[in-house]
C-alpha cells in the first residue's frame, strides 16, 4: 500500500467524501436489555451473532456534511497518492477535556488496511495538543467494526444513549485517556 498522508479536510474535500460508501456489513450487534427491580434499573448489552451478514445504514445524514463541516472542532482526511480515502470529525466543546470522534469514515476498497488506525492516532495527537484529556468514539450498537476497532485501540465501554441518531438507533460510546 502507498504511504497514507493525514490532513486537515477542505472544502474542497466534501464532494468526495459524500461520494463515500458510509455504510458497514456486520456479522454482530450490541444487543441491549433493560432490566427493572424494586427501585432499580440497569441495561446490559450482549454481542449477538445475528443469522447472516447485514448492511449497516450510516446513522447521519451524509447530505449534511457540506453544512455542517465546519461545525466540528477539527476534521481530517486520510489521502493516498494525492486521493481522499478515508475521513474523521472530531468536537472538543461538547465535554470539557475530550475529544469527541462523531465521525469516522474509512472507503470500502480501503477498509482494512489500518487506515482508521491511523486516522484515530492522528485524532488522538490533536487532542493532546488541544489539551484533551480524553478521547470518546461514538457508533451505533449495529456497527461491529467500529466497536471492534474501539476494544482494539484500547478504548472502553463507557456509556450509551438510546435512540440517539435520526433512525432511533442506540449510541454506543467508548473512551479512553490520552494522559
């Protein structure tokens, strides 16, 4: 593979990222219950194995990106012989001393070649240059990939909100401490 180069994204970039395949295929979700006692409630996930591979919509409207780009705190793009493969969002005015990765997007024909590695690394240097303390991904509780790679950058569970995206979908965060 050529050498990957990350950036700050341009303007000039957003035609090419909307073009983006958003989707996912997952062999598993994140399966929640919610479990009520006498003065208590808790929810508990399961990784369940589900019958045959799925497509896992993006939970974002990708027509917005070209509205919303610059209302993040920094985004990113990954570029491959001078082509963008791969792109991040990222906001460190949401919670005080993190940095929050809302957006995480790799290229099907360039998944799994540890660009998002890269792309999370490159995230995790502007968040200490920032100042950040932490780094919270988020991802929908249908996208197996994403909670994968989180577990393997050594990021933990740490939260959920349900019916967070447009389509009622299940947020899932994970974080980690950078310092």
């Amino acid at each position: 593979m050529a050498e990957v180069q990350i950036r700050p994204a341009i303007a000039t970039d957003l035609n090419t990222l909307m073009a983006f395949d958003h989707s996912c295929q997952s062999d598993y979700v994140w399966q929640m219950d919610i479990q009520r006692e006498a003065g208590q409630v808790g929810a508990v996930f399961r990784e369940i194995r589900l019958p045959r591979t799925v497509t896992v919509a993006y939970p974002r409207s990708v027509s917005m990106l070209s509205e919303t780009w610059n209302r993040r705190s920094g985004m990113l793009v990954a570029v491959i012989d001078e082509q963008v493969v791969a792109y991040t969002r990222m906001n460190d005015a949401i919670v005080q001393h993190t940095a929050w990765i809302t957006d995480l997007v790799v290229s099907p024909r360039y998944r799994r070649q540890e660009i998002a590695i890269l792309l999370m690394q490159s995230v995790q240097t502007w968040a200490v240059q920032r100042k950040n303390q932490r780094v919270l991904l988020e991802m929908s509780s249908k996208n197996n990939p994403a909670i994968r790679l989180a577990q393997k950058l050594g990021f933990e569970f740490c939260g959920y909100n349900d019916a967070y995206y447009e389509q009622q979908d299940i947020a899932l965060f994970f974080g980690r401490f950078i310092r």
